[in-house]
C-alpha cells in the first residue's frame, strides 16, 4: 500500500485517478518542511523523514506558485506567502509587472527504502545541496537510530509537473489558495470545475508520470 502523505483528503483522491483502485491511502505526518529555493529538496526530505516513520512506501509533494517577473517568487514559499501577505497581495504586486507569465509547479518524491534503475527521472540521493538545503543537522542521527542523508542517504525518486499561465485579477469561486489569480487558457482555477482542473493541473501532470513509473515497480 502507498502512503500519500498530506492533511488534504483532495489530494488522494486525485492519486487516485491515476492509481490502481485501494492502492493508495492518506498518511498524515507532519514532516519537517526544509527551507530551500527549489522544490525537490523539501519533497526528497519530506520522503525520507516520512518513509522513517511509516516504514512503508511514501509519496511527498511540494508545490508552489513561481511568477516570471518575480523571480520566481513565491514558489517553495508560496504557502508562507499565502498566509502572511494573502493571495490578493501577491496580485496586486504582479499587477505592475511587464511580465506577468507564471507557472504552478509541483514535485512528487516517492521513498521506499529500496534503490533505483537509472532512468531519466531524477534521483534525489541526499546529496551536498539537498543536505545543505536541509540544515547542519541533517547529517546528524535523528533520534530514532536513523542517520540523515549524509551518512545513510535513502534514495528519492522525483517527478514534476507544471503548468503555465498568468497572474490576472481574482476570478471564479472554485478552487483555493492561488487558484482565482492563476489563468491557465482564458479560465482562472477557480473558474474551472475539479476535473477540469484535475486534467490540467500541476499535481495531476506529475501523478501521470509517476503512475507510469509506479506501475513496473
């Protein structure tokens, strides 16, 4: 049985779309967010301190908002940046930009304990940058007779996906968090119903490519 780690009953219910039927079950665990500019590292930690405690396969995502003239911000804090400055805020400082090009993005990290055949998908092994992302006390044993990364790195199998659009004035009553100032092909998300939204989505996009790779596993 895979473990689909999130609070968000939603977000197994999309896996499932993409998973054999009663493969896939909601694990909620609080696993430490890692503070990091990309999204791979959070999810590849999240994968590992997740599998720990499961023992058991784990499936970790991290997504965010990534606007072009921002530099890509909010992206991996967009949930941060969602509570403190709001939704409309991020909005309103797009607004004045030239380049209001954005994309939502999301990264699965999928642990089971077990090493991976090399393919083009990316392989997170808890490298420098992963365990420099993670903190000084990564390397360190974390309580439980594990070692972090560094010295025990369990392999992390990673898989994106993205969406395009733009930032546009809130729009539509669907959806949640940045959904009704993201336009993706004249609807904004929260004009759009679940599965229309679904069959776009940055989530989805990456759940079809690991339910590809899942399923000869």
């Amino acid at each position: 049985m895979l473990r689909y780690v999130t609070t968000n009953p939603g977000k197994v219910r999309e896996a499932e779309r993409y998973l054999p039927d009663g493969s896939v079950e909601r694990l909620d665990f609080d696993y430490t967010e890692v503070q990091a500019d990309e999204l791979g590292p959070i999810a590849a930690r999240g994968a590992r301190e997740a599998y720990r405690h499961a023992d058991a396969p784990v499936l970790v995502d991290d997504a965010g908002l990534f606007v072009e003239g921002l530099d890509g911000f909010p992206g991996p804090y967009s949930s941060y940046v969602e509570d403190t400055l709001g939704v409309e805020r991020v909005h309103e400082i797009a607004a004045d930009l030239d380049d209001r090009r954005a994309a939502f993005r999301c990264v699965l990290g999928y642990c089971d304990g077990e090493g991976f055949a090399a393919s083009p998908d990316p392989v997170d092994r808890g490298d420098r940058d992963v365990a420099a992302a993670a903190g000084p006390d990564e390397g360190e044993d974390d309580g439980d007779g594990a070692d972090g990364p560094e010295t025990d790195p369990l392999p992390v199998k990673l898989f994106e996906g993205y969406v395009p659009g733009r930032i546009v004035a809130p729009r539509g009553d669907g959806g949640f968090g940045y959904d009704p100032i993201f336009e993706h092909d004249g609807e904004t998300f929260a004009e759009m119903d679940t599965d229309r939204k679904n069959a776009v989505s940055h989530r989805g996009r990456a759940l079809e490519k690991f339910a590809e790779w899942y399923a000869d596993r």
